[in-house]
C-alpha cells in the first residue's frame, strides 16, 4: 500500500485521451433519492464517463435520466430473485460497464464535482485502485442538521473506491459490508489512498433507510482512542459535543457541505 502525503493541490483532468470512468450504482425502490447522486455524476468536470444503474426495484428509473445523454447511461432493469444480495449486485455491475476506470457510486451519497477527475488522475500515474483516507458525513436529523463531521477509516472510505476495469477481484455476495472486503483485495494490489485534505471530494448521508443503522454513522465519531478521548471530554464533560474535532470542516469541505444541503434542498431530500 503506498501513500504519498505531499500531494498537489491543483488536480485537472487534461489526460489526452481521457481514460473512460464508468461510475456503478445499484440501487432499487430510491428513485427520489437517486436523482441526487445522478444531478452529481451530471455535474462532474470529467467528460469521458458513464452511469451504470444496476436496478431490482419497482420503481422506473428513466424519468430521472432523461437529461442525460443516451450514450453515458447503462440502465439494466433486474426482476427481483432471491438471491440478489448487495455484493451479488455489485458484481453485475462490474460485468455491464465499459470503462477503463470503475468509481463506486451509490445512490444516496453526495459528490463533489471534481471527485471523477481528482481520483482518476491518480489511477493515471499507475496505481490500480485508490480511496480517501475519510468522508464527510451528514445525519438528517434536527440535532445533526447544520453538524456535519469527518468520517476516518484507516485503510481508507470502502465506498470512495475508483479502480481500473478487467482484474478478476469480486465483491462477496452478502447483504453488506461487501466493499470493505472488496477493498482489502484491492489493497493487495497498487493502492493509493488521498489524504484528509481531499474529504470534500464524498459525503456520506443518513436518511433513514441506509443499509447500516444511525449508530453505524455515529461511531464514526469516535473510532480511534484519540477519537473517543475527545469524545468523552466533549460530549460527556463539556456537554458540547460539536466542539469535537472531527466537527471542524476544512473551509474546502465547508463549501462542500454548503453545496450539498443546498442541492439536497432543492430536490426536496433534506
């Protein structure tokens, strides 16, 4: 695994040709929130990319792909089986794209419209796979509305993945959990995980009906000893539990967060 914390802060994505990103979402029943996370594959700055919808609900998904372009859309329509589990999903999803690159993109999250191109770049240096070292993450709660924080995992975000297409790597058919094991394997390989700074770039969103629970998100919080440290002395001592660190956003995830709950918003998400 290699890392390099010196990274430059400019990023563009004038690689001639451009590598194909083919961005995987599997998704049923959440249209409404799905529209969000395909305003922001419409909003990225890279060009050279294509939506992957691998769809088992009863919902139609086609109204909210109207504006884009036919040729940047692969909607697979699944009747319900028994067995299509999350990871057994996943792996269709990986079977129906086309790209050279292949960027996890789940259908209630938030990104930033420079996360295809920041994480591509690093795939054209010659790593294989890389991820962000932490998210930023929002409850949509009265309590957490305006208290978005920082999510650290250590061996990097399992949901921030970008790798290249054509290794024989697979998800685990289980209902959840399938990424982080996707993600150790792909962590045998050239891996490269973006420092903090880059948070901004994936915002993780509890609304209610996620595939973990609300104290999954909460943990997050306070996953490592220094962590759970501050926590006690903010939340149980202080009784001031945003005064925690990883409650203090870099002004580019600020801006971030901004932009996310205004879009949310005015999709009538939050």
């Amino acid at each position: 695994m290699s890392e390099n914390n010196s990274q430059e802060s400019q990023h563009t994505a004038t690689s001639n040709p451009q590598k194909k990103v083919s961005c995987l979402m599997v998704t049923a029943n959440r249209r409404n929130l799905a529209k969000r996370a395909v305003q922001c594959f419409q909003n990225q700055t890279y060009q050279h990319k294509e939506l992957v919808i691998v769809d088992d609900g009863e919902e139609d998904y086609s109204p909210i792909l109207e504006d884009l372009p036919a040729d940047q859309v692969n909607y697979v329509k699944l009747e319900k089986e028994p067995d299509f589990v999350l990871g057994k999903l996943r792996n269709r999803s990986l079977e129906e794209a086309s790209g050279d690159y292949l960027i996890q993109w789940d259908d209630d999250d938030w990104y930033h419209p420079e996360r295809i191109a920041i994480q591509a770049e690093i795939l054209d240096r010659g790593n294989d796979a890389c991820c962000l070292s932490s998210a930023l993450m929002h409850l949509d709660t009265e309590e957490y509305m305006d208290h978005p924080y920082v999510g650290v995992l250590p061996d990097g975000i399992p949901g921030s993945i970008m790798h290249r297409s054509g290794a024989n790597i697979r998800y685990p058919e289980t209902r959840r959990a399938e990424d982080t094991v996707y993600l150790n394997e792909w962590m045998e390989r050239r891996y490269f995980k973006l420092d903090d700074s880059y948070n901004y770039l994936f915002l993780r969103a509890y609304h209610g009906n996620n595939t973990w629970e609300q104290t999954h998100f909460k943990r997050r919080i306070r996953n490592s000893p220094v962590a759970l440290l501050q926590y006690v002395w903010h939340a149980v001592l202080k009784q001031d539990l945003f005064a925690h660190p990883r409650f203090q956003l870099s002004p580019e995830a600020q801006s971030a967060f901004d932009q996310y709950k205004r879009e949310s918003k005015e999709l009538g998400l939050i």
